[in-house]
C-alpha cells in the first residue's frame, strides 16, 4: 500500500503538478523515515490478525446451510472492519503518546 500510495504522488506531482521527478525523490527521501515503514508494517501485521480472528470466529460458529454461510460472511466482514477502524484509532493513540 505504501508503495502504491507513493507511485500515485509521483504520477499526481509530476504529471499535474509540474514537479520535476528528482525534487519529489529528494523529498521523499527527507519525509519518509524507517519508523514511517515499520508503522506501515506492524498496522498491516495487526489487521491481519484482526481479520483472521474474526473469520474463524463467524466461521466456527456457524450451523445450518448454504443461507447461513451468506450472513456469517457478512456479519465476518462487517466485524471486521469495525475492528479495524477501532484497532486503528487505538495503534494511533497509543503512537501518539510514546
């Protein structure tokens, strides 16, 4: 996602902006620090982790047939990104205070 978010402010600030490529690179070298990908890194890690969770949660839980599949999926996926949004708030705040 980082490298794809990158890609597309190098495609807006070159070919909207008028930014020439090098001063972009320069300054991306100066903005993006090794804790900027670690953050990136370990978010990923947690919402894995979360959405995992919550699929085999739905999914052992689950008893009937085809019907039930279907609304265990979507409970599984609206679970999940409630829980990432509040897994998300939490990771920033406690960012935040260290």
């Amino acid at each position: 996602a980082n490298l794809f978010g990158v890609i597309g402010g190098f495609i807006i600030a070159t070919g909207y902006l008028d930014i020439a490529p090098d001063a972009f690179f320069a300054q991306l070298v100066r903005s993006v620090g090794s804790w900027d990908l670690l953050t990136g890194l370990i978010k990923s890690a947690l919402f894995a982790i979360v959405i995992v969770s919550v699929g085999c949660h739905f999914g052992l839980r689950l008893r009937g047939g085809a019907e039930d599949v279907g609304r265990a999926a979507t409970n599984a996926v609206v679970a999940s990104l409630f829980l990432i949004i509040l897994v998300d708030g939490l990771y920033v705040t406690l960012e935040t205070l260290l």
